[in-house]
DNA sequence: CGTTCTAATGACCAATCGGATACTAAAAAA
DNA sequence: TTTTTTAGTATCCGATTGGTCATTAGAACG
C-alpha cells in the first residue's frame, strides 16, 4: 500500500521513446537536438541550455555527456562525409550527380544539416569547425581524383567546393533571391551547366 | 603642494593623435575598429568592449554615440556598395572586371572588407545584416540588368553571388584550401571562366 | 575669471554564459 | 534485502555580456 505503483513505462510518449532512465536515449537525444540548434543559429548563438531544452533534461547533463561545448559540437557534427557522395561513374554525367544528391541531401534534412551549421560555426571563428571542414575537403578532394579528368583538379573542386558554398549559403541560410525561391528541381536544372562549366574545362 | 601637474597631453600617443576632446574623431575611431573587429571575428563574437579597446576609448562611449551593439553594426557595415562596381562596359569582358574589381578590393581591405563582416554576421544569424544583404543584392541585380544579355538575369546574378560568396569564405574566412593559397593574379586567371561560363549562356 | 555644455569616463546593473559540484534517485550488483 | 553505481537534477560559481547612469573634466563663451 505504501507505494502505488509508481509510473512505469511512459504511457505518453511514443512506445518504446525515452524518457525514465536511458542514458543511450538521452545521448542521442541530445545530439539531435544540438544538431538541429547549431544548424538554426550557428556556433556561438547555440547555448549549452538551448540544447538542454530541446533535448528536454538539464543543461547540466548535456555537460555531463559531453563535458565540454565544443566536444557537443563536434560530436554533434561528425562526418559530413563529404557533401557530394554517389561521385563515382562517368565523368559526363557527373555535374548531374552532384547537383542531384546536394538537393536531395540539403532538402532531406530540412534545413538543419551539419553542413550548414559548419559554415555557421566556421563564419564564428570557430577554430575546431575549422578543423572538421579541412577534413571534410580532404575527402571530397579524394573522392573527385580518380573520376575527374584535366589539370588543375584540386583547384577546380575547390571551386566547386566555393560554389556550393555560396549556393548553400543564399538558399538555406540566407534564405532569400532566386537561389532560394527555386523549386528543388529548378536548382538542379540550373546547377549543372555552371558545375559543368567549373569542373569540365 | 596639492595638486601636483596632473598628466597633460598624453606624451606616449603619437603626434596630433586624437586623444583629447574629439567627438568626430572618437566617432570615426570607433567606426574603424568596429569594421575591423566585425569582419574579424563576427557580429556574435564581437563585444562592445573589443571596439571600444581597439578604439582607445571606453565600451560607455563607444554606446554613448551609437546607442546599442546592433546599431554600431549598422552604421560601421553600411553600404557594401555592390561587391561589384565597375560593371558598365562590353559585356563580352564583363567576367574579367568583375574578377579583377572583386579580387582588388578584397586585396586592400586585407580581408576586413564589410563584405566579410556580412557574410559573418549573416551566418550567425542577424537580422540587420539579412537586411543589409538584401538591400547590397538588389543594388547589384540592378546594375547588372542593362549590361547582361539573355534569360534567367535574376537567377544568373545570383548565382555570380552565390559563387563570390563561397569563394570570399574559403579564401577569406576559412583561409584553406587552393583558394586560399592563389596569388590575386591566379585567382582572377581562375575566376574568369567560371564566371563566364554563369553568366554567359 | 566663472558658467555652461557635453565628450568621455568608470562604476554599476541584470541577464546570461559555460562549467563544477553536491545531491537525488533509479537501476544493477551483492 | 542491502550496497554500490551512476543517470539526472538542482544549484552555485566566476566571468562576461549589452546597456544605464552619475560623475568628471575639457572646451567654448560670457
């Protein structure tokens, strides 16, 4: 009689969700919601207690789990494992491609890729962003070598690289002008050509 | 005996410095340190202190004259004028002088261009440079319009931006990569086919 | 000279930040 | 069960932030 049952399985939250004791789901509950705050509102305006919130527990255990705001970030910002995957194939086709899985991607996630909160975080200043996008060049740098033909390969990616960039930075973080306003197959469409003309002499 | 030659005219500061009573000198003071501080390290990351510091003076003065942090943004990032003047003239050489005018006056800024703090503070999120940025877009669009032939203006321009803007962030802000690496004459030698190739059909 | 005006200062404020730590309580081990 | 462990909370902390305001002091003018 002494002790009504207390609540067990949270009967209102989806089944099987989080919520009691989980340290796991706790975890990733707080890297999807760091995810999504560094995205929104870059490096240096996302506080340890936004997150919290978002996460639903205290600032204090996101300190806990992570010990440090930048540790969050980049365990919250991983691998961008390269903007533009699915590189392989004929080089013809490629501006295709890549014009292809950027929107896809972009769009996929809504407006809160890791990407995005890079540039945010790199435009801070942020020196161990700095770090993850070196690396994330690195790779994508690798990944055009052995399919794309002509001389100076590292400069034309690193172009493509820049285009990007600012495309990204018009449509998803800026938000407004044409870039913006296109449909996604639009973009696509206006993309190629130029991706073309930068990575194909 | 009880008042002992207070320190007059601070002999450390160089000659005919400011120092002494000079609100339009403050002013500007404070103008130029607030580019310099913004465009270095961003609107977020900027403190009023750091401009006041910069500028010789206190953080109460530098609010004194320009009333709130946003405000001193405002009045130090004004008008980017266009990133790209000097566009009149043969279309046909157009790409060339927007490389050369562009990568110039990054060149003598030394990379504390107003364009940059922009790019900063509009990465982090601030609604009076999102305005700003509208406003320098709309002006180039503008000027752009009776010089370029052919359809889809509005979406090639910004597209030209879009480019100008990835390669101010990988050159300028971020500081790695080819890019960044380029003598201003092999950045124009880069820039010109691209930009011919997003503009020109 | 003294009076007036105001540029400039410096102390202060409430809010907020990232982080540390003492504590509570749930679960696992005994 | 009791003990041990530890996920999670609740506070507290010093530092720093943008902003206010009373005071000080340099110049202009009588």
């Amino acid at each position: 009689m002494d002790t009504p049952p207390p609540p067990r399985a949270d009967p209102d939250a989806a089944p099987a969700k989080k919520r009691r004791r989980d340290p796991e789901a706790s975890r990733a509950a707080i890297l999807e919601a760091a995810r999504a705050a560094f995205a929104e509102r870059g490096y240096a305006k996302t506080t340890v207690r936004d997150v919290a919130r978002r996460a639903g527990v205290t600032h204090g255990l996101v300190l806990r789990h992570f010990t440090s705001k930048e540790q969050l970030f980049l365990a919250a910002v991983p691998s961008p494992r390269t903007l533009m995957a699915e590189v392989a194939g004929d080089p013809k086709t490629l501006p295709v491609r890549i014009a292809r899985s950027y929107v896809r991607r972009m769009a996929e996630s809504g407006g809160s890729d890791p990407f995005v909160a890079m540039l945010r975080a790199v435009a801070s200043e942020e020196e161990s962003a700095k770090r993850l996008f070196t690396a994330m060049q690195q790779d994508s740098l690798e990944m055009y070598r052995e399919v794309i033909p002509g001389p100076e390969l590292e400069e034309r990616v690193a172009s493509v690289g820049a285009y990007l960039t600012g495309v990204t930075f018009s449509r998803y973080i800026f938000g407004h002008g044409p870039l913006a306003e296109m449909s996604d197959e639009q973009l696509v469409r206006h993309l190629v050509p130029n991706l073309r003309g930068i990575l194909l002499a």
